[in-house]
C-alpha cells in the first residue's frame, strides 16, 4: 500500500529531467544549424584552448594523439561519397543500385556528391571529441607519461600517408568533395 506509484519514483524524475535536458540541448543544435561560420569559429577557439592546456601542463598527450586519430577519422568520413565508387565496382553492383554511382564520363547524367558525415555531425563530433580531451586533461589518470616527439612524427606520418590515398582516390573516381572551384549557374527567373 505504501509503494510509490509508478509516476512518482526517482527514476521517472531522474528520466523526465534528462529528457528535458535533451530536448534543451537539441533546440539549441538546431537553432546554431545555419550559422557555420560562427560554428566552426566557436570550434577553433576550444581547439585553441586546449591545445594551450597541453602546452601549459606538459602532459597529457595520449589524449592529444587520440583526439588527433579521431578528428583525422571525421576528416576522411567527411571527405568520402556516401557510396563508394570504389566498392561499388568491387561488388559488381550487386544490390541492384547502378543509379546511385558517381558520373565517370562527360554525357553521364549530373549527380551532387552527397558526403558520407555531413557537415553538420562533422562540426558536432568534433566539437563534443574536443569538449571532452579537454575535460579529460583536467584527471590525472589520463596523463600517462609518453614521448611525445614519437606521437607527433607517428601521425604526421598517419596523416601523410592517409590523405596521400584520398587524394589519389578522388582523383580515379573524379569527385571533389567540396563546392569552391566548381561552375556557377544562375537561375533563371521563371524556374
């Protein structure tokens, strides 16, 4: 008789209180949406701090390599199609999805290039990969003592060698994943 209705337990309020902070959260993702610019401002300006937290406490490299190895992760998602034209032609279109390809030739119909991480979750990954590096250069378990000349030449090299194969796989398929440089038309006014 006197067990808590189910309403009422500190569970439902724990629950009730995170998806309030959710939903606060997710206005406010969309409501920063059409302000790019401002964005990815707002990302450097944490990425600069932290990195002035690396260097004012000469530690804490590990979690500089790894936010390194995943931003450069994020990169290449956000370079690459959503479809592959690579795996498609390994496959031999199998799944039936022969439209979905990049255009190879000249008379080939126009498709937009449709990244595999839009910009969006790029910028949201990122920011919260940085966000939480930074938090973690605040605990001392984190700073495993390391020579960190090694780090920085292993992923330079990383780097190096990762972006040497995106580039040349831009270049067989013919994609450029970005818009500056591309022709400009305009719209005509009745259409």
């Amino acid at each position: 008789m006197d067990a808590p209705e189910p309403e009422n337990t500190p569970f439902a309020a724990v629950s009730a209180q995170t998806s309030k902070l959710g939903r606060l959260y997710q206005s406010y993702l969309d409501k920063s949406t059409p302000y790019t610019t401002y964005r990815w401002i707002g990302t450097a300006v944490l990425l600069a701090l932290f990195f002035l937290r690396i260097v004012v406490a000469q530690g804490w490299y590990i979690v500089c390599y790894s936010l390194g190895i995943y931003l450069l992760n994020l990169f290449l998602a956000f370079l690459q199609p959503k479809i592959d034209p690579s795996l498609t032609q390994d496959e031999g279109l199998e799944d039936g999805d022969a439209g979905s390809s990049l255009p190879t030739k000249k008379d080939e119909e126009f498709r937009p290039f449709i990244r595999r991480l839009p910009e969006f979750k790029f910028w949201h990954s990122g920011t919260r990969a940085i966000a939480i590096s930074f938090v973690c250069t605040w605990f001392t378990i984190f700073n495993v003592p390391v020579f960190w000349p090694v780090l920085v030449v292993y992923f330079l090299i990383l780097f190096s060698l990762t972006m040497r194969r995106q580039i040349q796989h831009m270049i067989k398929y013919r994609y450029v994943p970005f818009s500056f440089g591309k022709a400009k038309y305009n719209q005509r006014s009745g259409h």
